[in-house]
C-alpha cells in the first residue's frame, strides 16, 4: 500500500473475498467503481476499503 493507495488484490484480501467477485460487483452496480491510475488499474483508498466491507457485510449468504 504505498500512498494510502491499494490494489484490487490488496483489497480483496483484507475483506475476504477474490478481486474477481469485487469486478462482479462493480459490473452489476451494487458498488461503484474506482478510481484508475496512469495504465487504467483501479486504485483504491481507505475510504473505498471501508464501503466494500460494509457492502460484504450486508449480503446473506444463502447455504452455510
């Protein structure tokens, strides 16, 4: 985390869940998407951290 700064690799590991599921979600709109860097990789701060943990909080987990 240089910055403050995080990767969608970073992020996902610190809320449980793969970078792939946080793409899922911004693609279907359940979250919004984040800012992009100089080559178009999502950056993301301490702020967004904070929503996707409170948006995977909210989900029910149908099965377990």
């Amino acid at each position: 985390m240089a910055n403050g700064r995080m990767t969608i690799t970073d992020v996902a590991e610190r809320i449980g869940v793969t970078s792939k599921t946080i793409v899922r979600w911004e693609k279907s709109g359940k979250v919004s998407h984040p800012k992009r860097d100089w080559r178009g990789w999502r950056v993301y701060d301490k702020k967004d951290l904070t929503k996707l943990r409170d948006f995977k909080e909210t989900i029910i987990y149908i099965g377990e």
